[in-house]
C-alpha cells in the first residue's frame, strides 16, 4: 500500500534520519533499554497532574509484579479502570516509559488507571511477559475494592507488544472463569509472530518500526519458531472469537503491524463482538506517546478515552 506520512510525522522521520540514530537490533537489550528512555524525554508532553500516583506490586509465583496506581484529577468514588500494559517488543519499555499516556488516559476518561511492569525478554523468554499480565489482571480484579475500583468496570489495554498481551488476557480471561472486563483497547497491536501479513514486506510501512527490528524482538522473546503458532503469543491464530470483551483497535498507515491490526478488528467483529476501528493513515507505529512533538498522538489519547469514558 501507499503510505504518504502526515507533515509531522515526515518532520519526525527527518529528524532521526539527519541524527543517524543507530537502530535498536544493533545494541544489546539493556543498551536498547535505555536508548528508548532517553528518547523519551524528548518526545512526550510534560507528565500532567493526577489526583495520586501509587507505585505497589502484585504477587505471583515468578516473585512481586511492580503496578503503578494512577487515579485521575477528578477522582471520586467507585470508578471504573483501566489496566495498561506498556509496548516495546517485549524487551524495551517499563512503567515509566509510559507513565505521561497513562496519567492522560487517567484524567481524560475520568478512571483509575493501573499500570503494569512484566518481565522483559531475553531475560525472561515467553510466556513469562504473558504469566505476569494474566496474574497481574486477577489480582487487581480480585483487590479492586482496596483501590476504589468497580470490578465490574475493568478494561485491560497497551500498545504494540501490550496490545498483543492485551488481546491475550481478555482471551484467558473469557476461558478461565475470569475476570469478566469491560473492554479491550489495542493499539497498533502485535497479533501474529509470523510476520506473514503483506504490509510486513511493504517498504512503505517500515518508517520507524522495520521488518528487521520485529525480528529481533521476536528472537529475544520466543524459544523458537514453534511458539509462532502458540495462541499466547500470536493471539490471531485463535479459532474462536466469540464472548470477548468490545474492543478498540487502533492502526496507522506506516506500521508492519497495520495488516494483522485490521485483520484481528475483523475477526472480532465477525464473531459478533463490538469493534470501534480507527486508523490513522500518516503515522507511523508508537506514535501515540510522541505527543510533544506529533500532534496526531494527542488526538488519539483523546479518541482512546473518549471510547473508555462512554463505555465506563
């Protein structure tokens, strides 16, 4: 497909281009690590003010999972959650990296968010980023009254690889008793490892997020090939769709990630379930937590959680 990359998006591309930026799969995991937080600083909004940040941890059997509480300006009463889950390939990212989309999210839908910081990759190969949201998920569901939270009233939600463990949860969630959540918000989704779908092999999609990066990731975080065809890693190779929770599904043009995006929104919405699709054609893939410098990323944090609002 043809491409043509918003203004600013094109602006952002020149700047790491002219800056020779080495890419990620050049550098070791904790190189890669703290090249993507330095980016940071440079790329987000100023953190805006919520009502109380709380930094806690969820146990499980793999030893505490460090969350991060935020409750929002106008915070009163019982609210409705949302449960974040960072992206970064599974080996890049943590609380923090995302902490100014999940304080927007927090103020702009009106809800407690709670963020949640899995085990990254290779240090820990798949399903350990998988075993830590599913236990994370249950245990916040099963302490929401300690934090005002109505468990009636839980989203799970991330971005890229947290969209894929997103999509993952509300999967086990659906086959395991538990626990019933309100929705589901994917963004720029990972749904298949198999890096099969055509805008994958589009030279065009490839502007930040390219075909060789994906690979490394999917290098430090799987065992091997044979877990591609793993529903838990490649939540597109489920058979059945149906009794998920309403979903969001976000895509942009410039992402590898937009074809097997847009295929599991038709999937779920085959199976009969509520799917609120947006695309955005002139970005490329994280641009959501650029919001200092891509205007469009402000739009979609406030499309996010104008969805999350009507629904909470």
């Amino acid at each position: 497909m043809s491409v043509v990359l918003d203004p600013s998006a094109a602006a952002v591309m020149k700047a790491f281009r002219d800056a020779n930026r080495p890419s990620y799969e050049t550098m070791s995991p904790p190189e890669a690590r703290e090249a993507y937080m330095a980016a940071r600083a440079a790329s987000q909004p100023e953190p805006p003010h919520v009502a109380s940040v709380e930094n806690i941890s969820a146990p499980s059997p793999a030893g505490p999972i460090p969350l991060r509480v935020y409750k929002p300006a106008a915070a009163t009463g019982t609210a409705a959650a949302l449960i974040y889950i960072h992206g970064g390939g599974f080996v890049i990212g943590n609380i923090d990296s995302h902490d100014v989309l999940c304080r927007t999210l927090a103020n702009d839908a009106g809800i407690i968010v709670v963020s949640i910081e899995y085990r990254l990759a290779p240090e820990h190969k798949f399903p350990a980023a998988v075993d830590d949201s599913i236990a994370a998920t249950r245990w916040i569901a099963d302490n929401a009254s300690t934090f005002g939270i109505d468990p009636n009233r839980i989203f799970i939600g991330g971005d890229s690889a947290g969209g894929n463990l997103s999509a993952v949860v509300a999967i086990h969630a659906r086959d395991s008793g538990g626990p019933k959540l309100a929705g589901q918000v994917l963004i720029y989704p990972a749904t298949d490892f198999s890096m099969s779908h055509p805008s994958h092999l589009d030279p065009d999609t490839g502007a930040l997020l390219t075909r060789s990066l994906i690979g490394w990731f999917r290098t430090q975080y799987l065992n091997g090939n044979g877990d591609i065809d793993d529903w838990r890693a490649s939540p597109l190779r489920i058979k059945d769709f149906k009794g998920l929770p309403p979903a969001y599904v976000m895509t942009c043009g410039a992402d590898p990630l937009h074809d097997e995006g847009a295929e599991y929104a038709e999937r779920l919405k085959d199976a009969g379930i509520d799917v609120a699709y947006s695309h955005f054609p002139g970005q490329f893939h994280g641009f959501i937590t650029m919001g200092k410098i891509l205007p469009e990323a402000n739009v979609a944090a406030r499309e996010v959680a104008a969805w999350l609002k009507a629904r909470a």
